[in-house]
C-alpha cells in the first residue's frame, strides 16, 4: 500500500510540473539531468546525469518487489545451526537496493528516430535485505519454534543495455532496460537477470 500511494504522488508532482513546461523547446537529444520512478527491480526511485554527449551517469534507489528472491533467500540461510530444529520458512523485513551506472548513448540505425536513443553500459549493485528465518522443532524438550535475524549484502557489478525515448514537447524521458548482476558478496558468481521501466523529468 505504501509503495502504491508513495507512486502515485511521484506521478501527480510530473503531472504538475508539466504545464510549466509546455513551452519548452522540443529536445531531440538528452542533456542536463532527469529524476523519475522506476518501475521493476528495484522499485524505486532513478536519477541520471547526462555528460558530454553520449554519455550519462545514473544512480536507482529502491526496493525488489515482493517474494521475488523467496528462493534465493531460502538457500542462503543465515548462521543459525542446531540438530534439534529444521528449517521452516523465513521473511523479508526490508530490502533496499543501490545501483550506481555509467552509460553510453547511441542513436537508433540505420534509420534514426528522433528522440530515441539505445544505451549499454556498466555498473555496481549493493543490496541489503533484513531476514528473519523461523525454524520447527524435530525433537521434544525443546520451544516450539526458533527464530534467527542476519541482514544479507549483496555486492557485485553489472552490465546494462536499454532505450531510452523523449517525448516530444514535454520534458519527460520514458526508459526500459535489462540488466545483469553478477553477485561477488556474499555468494560469488550468483547471477541475476534485472529488469525495469520508467520514466524521468529533465531538467
């Protein structure tokens, strides 16, 4: 539910700003930086600074989307170890994710559409998820139930390749992109396949 109202008030603060805008010149190639939502993993917030032309730095901030990583959480168990109890599920109290990016722009060929550019590049990932792993009693004299609290890190680079379109007479820049992370902590060469969505106002 928060993350619901916490989008919807990023797109009426877009909607607002848009009419001051309405003059501005039509852009034909990024510049200047944007800040906007992102919609995927993570799900959050993004912004990007765009350098000399063909070029651009970017910085995500946000969360995974629930119970997506319930596998890989399950088999990366924290440091809880006793023969009397077995593992029996587990939840995620928070997970937050940072990726910080430097990419490189190129227009679409051979036939060039205005505004629409594809991008690569590469970057780091660090993600924090706070775990609380219930384990079941196997054998009696013994609580029911057991609990363990570790916080997981997860830090490695990543390779990116996406589009990116600006609207025409509007200062907004829509993008989709996929990602791969490879996982050097806490669980080397673990790799992920990302994907997002979104869209930045530039200014």
């Amino acid at each position: 539910m928060k993350k619901s109202a916490y989008l919807i008030l990023s797109l009426l603060l877009l909607i607002l700003v848009l009419p001051a805008e309405a003059q501005r010149p039509f852009q034909t190639k990024p510049q200047g930086q944007g800040i906007g939502i992102r919609l995927g993993d993570p799900l959050g917030v993004t912004y990007k600074q765009y350098l000399s032309p063909g070029t651009a730095l970017e910085f995500n901030l946000g969360t995974p989307v629930g119970g997506l990583y319930n596998r890989y959480y399950r088999n990366n168990r924290g440091n809880f170890n006793n023969e009397n109890y077995r593992y029996s599920s587990h939840n995620i109290r928070y997970a937050l994710a940072l990726q910080g990016r430097y990419l490189f722009h190129e227009p679409f060929l051979p036939a060039e559409v205005v505004g629409l550019d594809w991008y690569y590049g590469f970057g780091a990932q660090l993600r924090i998820a706070g775990i609380t792993e219930e384990y079941q009693r196997v054998t009696p004299g013994s609580p029911a139930f057991q609990y363990d609290d570790y916080t997981n890190f997860d830090l490695g680079p990543e390779i990116i390749i996406g589009a990116e379109y600006l609207i025409p007479q509007t200062p907004l820049a829509a993008f989709a992109e996929i990602s791969l992370f490879m996982e050097l902590l806490d669980n080397p060469f673990i790799f992920r396949l990302h994907s997002g969505l979104g869209v930045r106002y530039n200014f």
